[in-house]
C-alpha cells in the first residue's frame, strides 16, 4: 500500500510540482495551503507523513507544529528558510523530524520523506524482543518506550535516537555514528539537529533517582546512555 502525505504550503505552484513528482512516486498526496485546514487534515489520522512549511500565512507553520504535537506523533517534515537556524531549531525542540531548507528539489524532499517513512514503517516493526536497560524498556516493533514504567511520549526521530543509545548502553556514541544511524544521513558541519534531538530527549527521560541525568554529553565527540 503507498504511503499517504500530506503538503502544507501556502506557495501553490511548489506544491503543484512536489505533488505531481510524489505522486508519480508512487505516494498518495493530499494538500493544504494554510494551517487552518492543514492542522485538522494533519490530526485526521489519514495521512503517514505531514510536510510542512514554516513560513505561512495566518498561523505559522510552527504554530501548526506545535499545535498538532499536542495531540499527534505523526511524522513531520518542515520546510525551513536556508540559513534560517531560529525556525529549524525551533521546530525541532517542538518535535519536529527532520528539516528540508527550501528552496528544494523534489528529489531531494522524497530522498528525506522515504528516510523517515523506513524508520516509521511496517519494515522498521519487524519482530524484536524489547531492548532493556535499567529503568529504560524500548519496543522496537510497537515504537513504544518506558521510563521507571511510564511511558515516554517519544517522536519517531526521537524514538530512533533513544534506539542508538540503548543498543551501545554505557558506550560513547559519536553524533556522525547517531546521524548516520538514526536519521539515515551523515553528519553534516553545521547540524545541530542531533544535540537538539538530544535535549528534548533528556527532559523527556528525566534524572535517574540519585539526580544524574540519563544522557552524558562528552564535548566534541558524543552522547552515552547511563542508566545503571
């Protein structure tokens, strides 16, 4: 069955063109050109993926984000200036995915968008016991994490990240390794999405019961899980 996205964009002429390349894709589209109508479409249920630019119209497409982050985890791809670090790590910290700076290729949108769909996928759900360290209990096959018994509201990139680190417990896990294997893309110069990724994911942890915190940063080389 193809996978279902949807486009929020106020720029019609790039969603014509992003729609109609998806479409011979292979992917099902639907659109949206303000956050009005994108946010309900968005929180439907009928879509896989949200793109979702960040400069529209009325509401914001971070206000969007922020907005359906409330109540989904559905993968969402942002469509942000070049060179505008504020929006990307902005919609990062409020849970977004990943980030596509415009202007863009339909290439290389689809590139990013089938990137995060193996992660979310019934390919990415194949049979696995859960994964257990400490406190901390990941299901790869449901995407579903337990902190002390509680479960973690996690994003799909998020639960991806959390995956790498409880795979190398207590091992120092360099960011190009967490790029790489997380987010399906090398480490480029200038990215923050890793650290960004890694702050919400350490709030959403919490401290270990004696205060430590869960995620060790080691400056200029990685991140290590302690759990134990």
């Amino acid at each position: 069955m193809s996978h279902r996205i949807l486009l929020v964009d106020d720029d019609a002429e790039l969603v014509d063109l992003l729609r109609e390349y998806l479409l011979r894709e292979g992917f099902r589209v639907s659109t949206a050109n303000d956050a009005a109508t994108g946010v309900p479409a968005a929180l439907s249920g009928e879509h896989d993926l949200l793109v979702l630019d960040v400069m529209m119209p009325g509401a914001s497409g971070i206000q969007a984000l922020a907005q359906i982050r409330t109540q989904s985890s559905l993968p969402i791809l942002m469509l942000t200036a070049r060179g505008d670090d504020a929006d990307r790590i902005t919609g990062l910290e409020l849970g977004a995915d990943d980030y596509v700076p415009k202007p863009c290729t339909p290439r290389e949108l689809t590139a990013r968008i089938r990137t995060i769909l193996r992660r979310t996928g019934p390919a990415a759900l194949a049979a696995a016991k859960p994964l257990v360290s400490g406190p901390l209990t990941l299901w790869p096959t449901l995407r579903r994490a337990e902190m002390a018994g509680q479960e973690l509201k996690l994003t799909s990139t998020e639960f991806s990240l959390v995956e790498v680190l409880l795979r190398h417990a207590g091992r120092l896990v360099s960011k190009a390794e967490l790029s790489q294997e997380a987010l399906s893309r090398p480490l480029s110069r200038f990215d923050r999405s890793v650290d960004v990724h890694m702050s919400r994911i350490r709030q959403k942890l919490g401290p270990l019961p004696d205060g430590r915190t869960c995620i060790h940063t080691v400056i200029r080389k990685g991140y290590q899980l302690v759990l134990e």
